[in-house]
C-alpha cells in the first residue's frame, strides 16, 4: 500500500464532541488539541443546544488565557439531530481540509504524546486510510487489535483517528448498537483495492484498557490476540470487572440482556405507561425484558435510586415499574444518574417521554449505544403498531427521513383541507421536513393560504414556478432524495390523509427497508397508503377491484393480507430513493427520445399508453422493464390511510353535477382514525395476519391489470419487453442504472 504523507499545504479539521461529561474541561480538551498544530487547520466543537451557550463562553475564556489559535479556526456547530457519531460525521462532511481527526468527548488528553503526533500527521504513517489507536478485527469473533512496533491493519477504528476526506462514503452509514457508525465506515473503506483494510492501529499494546471493554459485548475473552467479544456467550456471564461495577445495582439479574432484547421505557407518570401497555405487553410477549421507570414529578421527595418494584396488572399482561420521585428542585438528569448506571447500561432501546434536553443526557449515559427514541405523551395511545416491531426494526427507527412534498394551484379548499389532515397526523416523535410546490397560475387565495400556514412538526419549504410546467413537471421535480435513507410522501391537493398515515408508512419502512435481510427487497418501490377500489390500466376500461374478494377467491389463506401491486399510486403514497432517481433519468431519455420515439408503446395493452401528459405513464413503464413493485394495505370495508376527493383539476374535468358525485364516490374511501376511546383500544393498523406484517415472501403479488403474478414471472416479463425494444440479450446486472436497462452502449461496450 503506498503511503501519502502530508504535505505543507496538508490541512486538517479535528471533530470534538460536547457533551454534558466533559464541557467542566472543555478548555483542556480544545488545549490537548492544539499543542500540536502545524497542519490543524479547523476545530469544530460539536455541541447540543443545550450546552451551546456554555461551549461559547468556555471558548472565550480559553482565547482569553491561551491567545489565539493563529491559524487554527475554532468553530461551534449545533449537534440538532441524530446520534453523537452520525452528528460527527454529518460535521466532517462540511469541511474542506485534506484530512478529518474524530475525536470523542475527551479530545487528545488521555492519548501519549506519540499518537498525538501522529493523529495530527507529524509522524510518518501512512494517511490512505484512517490511523488511530483503537481498532478491531472482524473474524470468526470481533478482536480489539493488539499492536506492536509496526502498525497493523484493522477492519474499522473507534475515535480517535484520521483519515483523509476522499474517504468519505456518499450515503448515509448504518447505525449499530456496540460500534455506531465506526464499523460501517470501515467496512465502507476496506475496499478490495484497499486490500480490505479499514485502518491501521498505531501505538503501543493496549487491549487490556478499558476502551477494549464493552458492556454490549457479553463476556470478554483473553486470547494471544488481545481480547475477543463472543456475541453468542450467554450475556449473563459477567466479567469480575462488570461484577465490581454493578455491585451497588439492586437485583441486576432483571437488568441484563435477554435472548431478544432490553426495553427501558421512562415515562412521567402511570397514565403514559397505560396507554403504551398494548405495546409493552406485545413486547413482553415476544420475549423482550421490558423494564419501566415513571418520574413523578408531583412528589417532592429526595430522589431514590432503588425504588420498590411495583406491577401493573393488565388484562393481557403483567408490567413490573419503578418511581422515581423528582422534586420542584431536583433535575430530572440529576435524579436519573445513579439509576441508570445501575440498569441502562445494558438497554437496547429506551423508550421516553422526557424532554430535549434529559434525553441527551439519556444518551450520554447510555455508553453502549442505546437507541433512545423520543414518543410525545400525546401520542401514547395510539402506539400499539410498535409492539409489533422486531428489536432490529427498533435500532434503525431514526434511520428513514420521510420529506412531503405537497403540490397546488388553485384549490383553496382541496389545500386547506390536506394542510388540516397533515397537521393534525401523529408523528411520534418524529421531525418532518414539509415542501410545498406552488404552480405558477396558483390564484391569491391559495397564495395568502400557504404564507399563513404553520408548519410545527420540522421545518417547511415554500416554492413557486415562475413558467408554468404542468402536472407531469410538477409532481417529479417536486421531490428528490438527498440519501438513500430519504423518502418522498408526493401529495396532490385534493388528497386527504389519515391521523395515522405516518404510522402505517414507519411500520412499513422499518419492516421492509431495515428489517430482517430476507424482507429487504430492491423490487419494492414504494408504499401506497390508499387502497385499490379500481384498476384503471385494463383496455377495456376502469374495472371494480377488492384485494380481499380476489385473494378469497385465489384461496389464500389470509386475504386480509398487506398485498404488491405494480401499479404506481399517485393519490398518497412514499417513493423510495433509488427507484425516484432512476426514474427521473428514464424520464430524460423518454422525453429527449434519446432511447426510443416519444410515441413507442414500451408497456403492452395497458390504457395508460394513451397517458400522455401523465407521469404515471412512464413510471408503469419503468416498473414494467423492471418487476417492481409497490405495498398497499389491505383494510377491511377499503379503510385507507388517504384518499382522494377527485377536484377538478388536471386530470378530473368539469362535468354534470350527478355525473361528478357518481365518479367521486368510486374513488372516495374512509379514512382510518383515531379510536375514540384511548383505553386500551387498538388503532386498526394491526388487524393484518398475526397482528403484524407479513414477511416478504408471504405477501401476495398482482401486475398492472390486478392479475396474480409472481416475482420471477414479473421480472421475466420485463427481461422479454426490454429485449423486444432494445435487440439487447444481455440480461441486466446494474441496479437503478436506466443506461444498463436500456442499453445504451456503444461497440466498445462502453457507456455512451
């Protein structure tokens, strides 16, 4: 492997994390730092909202005694979002210099002075890949590497270390529950023409330090390597280091891993554990250790950190809590401290209703990597999908970004009522980002409508056309992903949603994006959250359609089945990121009729041939070549997560009065609500086969025209079509490139 060593014009920007533990000595942090600065030429202190201020007067007191930093930039950027390693990465990507040094909340202070150097590209190692002192070799176990006078090569490093900015993956890193990011990133790095390394470890032997410890690890094991986690041990199997550790803890058998997985819920009362107890209880059920603490904020007592243990009876289960007074004068993190030492360490979700600020803290203290999901108390009850989830599912609940993009003219009314309905949805916690798509002939009600509107669940976007582009324009330039983590909600105006739309696209996307590998498909193209009433695509015309009646009939023995359809819904449905942008590039071909004529029928026998200013036309052909595919719920009575009023507009013309109400009521189904009685009452969302989704291989399949096909058939269906149209025999080996699909290359076999 050749080495590059830095240069005069090097530059590197260091990453520090702030956190509640170490902003008391943040200023001998910043000072490790920079006791070796020739080739620094940035530090971004990576700070919370909540220790912003601090941060800020912590730095003015350092310039104050120190100087300044020359030709060092200290830099204070908000930490608002994600986990302190998605937050440092998301930090480095924004810089310019050569190479990023990530640290952890204690900067350089307790790292010898020779690492320092090298750290900071004074000592001549090589800098292809990232170097630090702390790495670990994945085999048959995971191995902390033992190094010696010569650096040796790791699979993936853990801050600190640096690595140079070329290195930076485009799309956003898995989060796991021991490593974060770290493991993802090498992974990302140790590319074949890398020889599969992800770092080299610098430094002297240092396995037995407490870095090599881990509590998510189970047991650690001396090898002539250094020390190996075996994550198959029996987690009760306890280091005699973890034993002096939790010796203080009331009864830490309750608190170690089970088979499944650890559940700490931390809610502020009883009331809130009541209405999450359908969940809870499923949990429970599953085989998951399900743990509870209730704040009480009413009780003035000093706060106890072994509380009695109290049980919930319920009619479906039996929900063991804690209470945790807090006084008018005790901080909640305060009051929390000891006890989660005791019994969070080994968490693998925390579940909460606390505030910004205490679940900070929450995760600070949660050293393993707990997946620390915030819930509103309002939104309690409505959460029995959750229990639902598998403890994967959970670890990658803020992985998925769902933007909705929102696309008007000039229907006051239809806007004002989809403004309604997505105000009023839950979200759970979760930020959204909303963009409105204004027409460029959009009349000054709707104008002054959307200026008045606010947006409270994230942050909003306004644009408008200054050419009027059309529906086709409107609706596939109104989104496009930023990751492949991002998901576009496309909502025309006379669309109207459930309050628990969110819900059912979460427990979709968690499932079939993030879940068990086998329920991961590249196929599946999106999630429709209107039911199938009609199939508009059969020649003969629109056909009355009812997924169950047809899987009844096909003799399924659960017709009330989640099913996939290759039809493109376009009246509230999620798109997915890979699938969006392959089809904005197969649209450019189609459009350009770089491929084909504009006219050339790609899909046979199917009405939308006759589409041609929609953009579902070409979609259908795309899904078409390919074999994808698209979820749709299956609700009994068509309850949907939304549905369509069929204003006049675009694609709906003004006809008769008692011929428009005659059509409207084919398209206009009810929308699934809230339950009016939150005791216990189940939202609906879990009326699916064994109260869950289904694994991919058992959901039923239909093509364009609502016929029964399977996956194989669908996809040799599209593999004829294309070689029909292109004369290419070869079958298709790129994913998501519309030039492979196409074919487009010349005689060299190279793109054109």
């Amino acid at each position: 492997m050749s080495e590059l060593l830095p240069s005069h014009s090097a530059r590197i920007t260091a990453v520090l994390p702030v956190t509640p533990l170490s902003i008391s000595s943040l200023n001998a942090e910043i000072s490790s730092i920079l006791e070796h600065s020739t080739y620094l030429d940035q530090v971004v202190l990576l700070t919370p909202p909540t220790l912003l201020l601090q941060a800020k007067q912590s730095i003015r007191t350092f310039l104050g005694t120190w100087g300044t930093s020359g030709h060092v930039e200290l830099t204070v950027s908000p930490w608002l979002t994600g986990t302190q390693d998605v937050a440092s990465l998301r930090a480095a990507r924004q810089t310019t210099s050569d190479f990023v040094l990530f640290l952890d909340d204690s900067g350089l202070q307790q790292t010898e002075s020779h690492i320092r150097e090298a750290l900071l590209l004074l000592e001549p190692f090589s800098t292809t890949v990232p170097i630090g002192p702390y790495g670990f070799s994945d085999g048959q176990s995971l191995t902390c590497i033992s190094s010696s006078e010569m650096p040796q090569p790791a699979t993936f490093l853990i801050p600190p270390f640096v690595m140079p900015s070329t290195l930076f993956p485009s799309d956003d890193l898995k989060e796991e529950t021991i490593f974060g990011i770290w493991r993802a990133l090498g992974e990302s790095i140790a590319t074949p023409q890398r020889d599969s390394i992800g770092g080299f470890v610098i430094g002297p032997n240092n396995v037995s330090a407490p870095w090599c410890r881990s509590n998510k690890a189970g047991s650690i094991i001396e090898t002539t390597e250094g020390y190996s986690f075996d994550i198959s041990l029996d987690p009760t199997e306890q280091s005699s280091d973890q034993d002096a550790t939790n010796e203080t803890c009331d009864a830490d058998s309750d608190y170690l891993r089970p088979a499944l997985g650890f559940f700490l819920l931390v809610f502020s009362a009883l009331t809130d554990l009541h209405n999450f107890s359908p969940a809870a209880c499923r949990l429970q059920s599953d085989g998951h250790n399900v743990h509870v603490l209730l704040y009480d904020e009413g009780l003035c007592s000093p706060p106890q950190t072994s509380a009695d243990t109290k049980i919930l009876v319920l009619a479906s289960c039996k929900l063991e809590y804690s209470v945790l007074p807090v006084g008018s004068e005790i901080e909640v993190p305060t009051s929390l401290e000891e006890w989660i030492q005791c019994h969070s360490l080994s968490a693998d979700v925390i579940l909460t209703t606390l505030s910004e600020e205490e679940r900070f803290y929450l995760r600070m203290r949660s050293e393993n990597g707990s997946t620390v999901i915030h819930i509103p108390s309002s939104d309690l009850p409505f959460c029995d999908w959750m229990g639902s989830l598998t403890l994967q599912e959970y670890k990658s609940w803020h992985l998925p970004h769902v933007d909705i993009s929102v696309i008007t003219n000039d229907r006051p009314r239809s806007l004002s009522r989809l403004l309604a309905s997505l105000s009023t949805a839950r979200y759970f916690g979760d930020s959204i980002d909303l963009r409105v798509n204004i027409e460029q002939t959009a009349d000054l009600e709707t104008l002054k409508m959307v200026d008045a509107f606010e947006w409270t669940h994230g942050r909003m976007f306004l644009h408008r056309r200054v050419i009027h582009g059309g529906l086709l324009t409107a609706v596939v330039e109104s989104w496009y992903p930023r990751s492949n983590h991002s998901y576009g909600l496309i909502l025309e105006d006379d669309v109207e949603l459930s309050p628990l739309f969110y819900a059912w696209v979460k427990l979709a996307l968690l499932r079939y994006r993030y879940g068990r590998r086998d329920d991961v498909s590249p196929r599946l193209f999106g999630i429709s959250l209107y039911q199938q009433k009609n199939l508009e695509l059969r020649p003969e015309g629109r056909h009355p359609f009812n997924a169950r009646n047809t899987f009844s009939a096909a003799g399924l023995v659960n017709p009330h089945t989640p099913y996939l359809s290759q039809i493109p819904c376009s009246w509230g449905a999620v798109y997915f990121p890979e699938h969006w942008r392959e089809f904005h590039s197969y649209l450019s071909f189609r459009l350009s009729e770089y491929a084909w004529d504009v006219d050339q029928i790609v899909v046979p026998g199917v009405r939308s041939n006759k589409w041609t200013r929609s953009w579902k036309k070409y979609f259908i052909e795309l899904v078409y070549l390919r074999g994808y595919v698209m979820l749709y719920p299956n609700y009994a009575d068509y309850v949907s997560l939304s549905t369509n009023h069929l204003e006049v507009g675009s694609h709906v013309k003004d006809v008769p009065s008692e011929v428009y109400l005659r059509k409207k009521k084919l398209f206009l189904l009810p929308l699934m609500q809230l339950p009016e009685d939150t005791a216990f009452a189940g939202t609906g969302l879990l009326d699916l086969p064994d109260a869950r989704l289904p694994q991919w291989s058992d959901l039923p399949s239909l093509d364009l025209l609502g016929l029964s096909a399977g996956e194989d058939e669908l996809m040799e269906r599209g593999k004829v079509r294309r070689a029909e149209l292109t004369d290419c025999a070869y079958a298709v080996h790129i994913d998501h490139d519309i030039r492979d699909l196409l074919c487009l290359y010349d005689q060299s076999s190279e793109f054109v």
